[in-house]
C-alpha cells in the first residue's frame, strides 16, 4: 500500500498559495484493509475513507468510464492494480493532476509543474469531455489564479465550448451549480469566472439574463463604459474588493438584469429597469435554487439601488420607504450587505473605481435617526392599531426631513 498526497495541496505549496485541505489517494490497498487500520468510510459512489486521527479523506485509486450524462454518469472502478498514474489521469486539469510521495517528491505524469510556469489551466486528456461540471471548475479556477497571471489553454477552452454545445450543462442539477457558482464568486476576481463562462457559450446556457446584457447601451455621463456588460463585471468587481460576502457579490452580478429588457427604441435610457428585473432575479434565484440570503439580498438591491445612489435628495417619506423596502429597520446589520452592493454599483464604472460614496454614511445616519422613533410615547397617548403605525411613520419622515436639511430632531 502506498500512499501519495494529490490535488490541489499539490498544486498550492508548488504556487505558494494557501493550502485549506489535503486529500490523499491509496495505492494497492482493498477498503477492507483501510477499515482495519481505523479508517471511516463515507463515500457513496467510490470508497473514500476519513483518516481515523487527522480526518483527511483518503480515497483508494480508481478508473472512470463514462455511461451517461451529468457529473454522476460514470462507472468507478476501484481495485489495488489501479496505478497511481491512472488515478491522476482522470483528473480534471494538468495542475490538479499531481502527487507528492511521503519523501515531498513530485510524481507529475501529466506536465502540470510545466503547465504552473506557463500559468495555464490545461485540461489532462479528452476524457475532460466527460464532466460537465469541468466547464464551471476551470472558470472558478481562472477566477481564483487570475491575479497571478493565469489562464485558460486554447485548446481546453475548445472543449468547453464543445461540452456547452453538446448541450450537457443540462444535465448538471441546480444545487451542484450553484455550489460551484458560489464558490467562484468567493474567488479574489469572480469577474473572471463571469467572462470565462461567456467565452465558452456557457454563460448564455446557465445565465441568459446576464448574458443578455452584453451589448445593451447606457448614458455615457453616467456610464462611460458604456456596455452593460462591462458594467457588471466591472460592479462584480468593486464588490470582490469591497466585500467577502458572496450574497454580496451576487446582489451585484444581478442588480441590473432589468436593462436587457430595454426595448432597444429607449436605448441608452432605461426607466423602470429596476422593477423590470425583479422577475428575473427571481428566475434566477429560482433556477439556482440559491439561499434565501441571497435572493433577498438580490432583490432588494435590483428594487432599490438606484434609490440609494440618489439618498442625499431623498425627502423624508421617500428615505423612509428605502429603508423599510430594504428591511433596514428590521435586520441593521443586514441593511450593511446593501449598502456594500450599491456602493460596488457606483464604482463599477470606468474612471470611478476610487470614488468616495457618501450615501452609505448618510443611510447609516438615516437609519439610526428612525431607530429612536418607538411606539411608547404614543401609546401613552392613547394612539393604538393602524393609527400608531402611521404616527410612527409619520414622526420617522419628519426627523429624516430634519436630517436632509441639517436641522437638530
């Protein structure tokens, strides 16, 4: 038995990048023997083992011969002749198809060190073909190592495109994408992963909406970019560097799919494209079968964000509906998740990545001067039912007109 670490611990001590987990592949062993030396077993569809202290998984060397569609149409083949080459053959990228013996030597069958130095993300074989889900792990992986200068090798994004084409993204279940979508817009340029996803066709494939929005004109004094298109990235890129949050990034991708409903007569002008894109976030939401967190956040920034931009003219009755439209009152610290958006939105746009944004302190003031409103003072008032709701709405728009005019309240 022989034991070598493999995958992306490999891959990341050779980049000096961080390594989060180490996986382990099992050379010549039976899972009999694994389960007597203390070894868990939790794999379904192939054994793979947690080690009885560390609880790294250890999975024993395998083959994969494709029977049907989707991620899961494969037949494993499990067995102590299997090679350790073999095993990393039916591995996804050349750089994810290395393994280092206990000694820290290399065993590189495929060039993945090779291909590190060039900063190419190669595919192994043509076996690549198989998985669609591959087409999704290459775009997150362009996404994690752009900023270091990698990219996608000509030829592998020709078998991507061949994979969208073949129409085999339709095979891959909702939650398994968005599991690997979420994990991409974590990534340091999620941006990244949007325009390798579009170069392959499979954009239009899993996010029609977004792809739609590519070629779709805006008001250049407020849009020197122009391109709607360019504006999101661009917005999915303000958000990377303002935010960690993915419901954040997300909110961002998605708080103008209403402009590709324009119809082109009222180009480059978009009014109402906020209510507009409601529906489509919800398709979205719905298509991704994305958390709660996520599509409420999204919705509430496509609704609100242009409300937002313009904060500093808002009268009092109208700063309050924002801030009950977004929940604000309700849920403050969640009310921070928007304002991160809408701030990414402003900046995501050519010349002002480093504009200051002012709304955000101001909503924050905004929000603590409705805060101090409560029901007691009218209730010692003898005010009750749907009359002290409208008193307490009432006395919050007079203090946040206070407010807008730099008035004591």
């Amino acid at each position: 038995m022989e034991i070598y670490l493999v995958g992306g611990a490999v891959r990341d001590t050779l980049l000096n990048y961080p390594v989060t987990e180490r996986d382990w592949v099992v050379v010549g062993a039976t899972p009999d023997e694994l389960l007597t030396q203390g070894y868990q077993q939790v794999g379904r569809d192939f054994p793979v083992f947690l080690h009885p202290q560390t609880k790294d998984e250890y999975a024993l060397a395998r083959t994969e011969r494709k029977q049907g569609h989707g991620y899961t149409g494969f037949e494993v083949h499990c067995d102590p002749a299997v090679t350790l080459e073999q095993d990393l053959q039916r591995r996804d990228l050349t750089i994810n198809a290395m393994a280092q013996r206990r000694d820290g030597t290399i065993v590189d069958p495929y060039g993945g060190q090779r291909d590190l130095g060039r900063k190419l993300l190669r595919h192994v074989s043509d076996a690549f073909v198989e998985d669609p889900l591959r087409v999704l792990r290459t775009a997150r992986f362009a996404a994690r190592y752009a900023h270091l200068g990698f990219s996608v090798a000509a030829e592998t994004r020709e078998l991507m495109a061949d994979i969208v084409a073949q129409g085999e993204l339709a095979h891959l279940p909702a939650e398994r994408i968005w599991v690997e979508f979420e994990r991409a817009l974590g990534e340091r340029d999620p941006q990244v992963f949007i325009t390798v996803l579009r170069d392959c066709g499979a954009l239009a494939a899993l996010l029609p909406e977004v792809e739609a929005l590519f070629g779709v004109p805006q008001p250049e004094q407020h849009h020197p970019e122009i391109d709607t298109g360019a504006h999101t990235l661009m917005v999915l890129q303000q958000a990377a560097r303002l935010s960690p949050a993915t419901d954040v990034r997300f909110a961002a991708l998605l708080h103008d799919l209403g402009k590709g409903l324009t119809p082109q007569a009222q180009w480059p002008r978009h009014i109402a494209h906020e209510q507009r894109g409601l529906a489509l976030v919800r398709a979205v939401c719905e298509r991704l079968r994305t958390p709660n967190q996520h599509r409420e956040l999204a919705l509430q920034v496509c609704e609100y964000h242009l409300l937002c931009h313009r904060a500093l003219d808002l009268r009092g009755k109208t700063l309050l509906k924002l801030l009950r439209g977004t929940g604000a009152l309700r849920q403050p610290a969640r009310f921070e998740a928007f304002l991160l958006a809408c701030e990414a939105d402003a900046r995501g746009r050519q010349g002002r990545q480093d504009q200051a944004y002012p709304q955000a302190d101001y909503l924050r003031r905004a929000l603590a001067t409705a805060r101090t409103v409560t029901a007691a003072s009218f209730i010692e008032q003898g005010i009750s039912g749907k009359a002290l709701g409208d008193a307490i709405a009432t006395e919050q728009a007079r203090q946040l007109d206070a407010l807008r005019s730099g008035g004591e309240h």
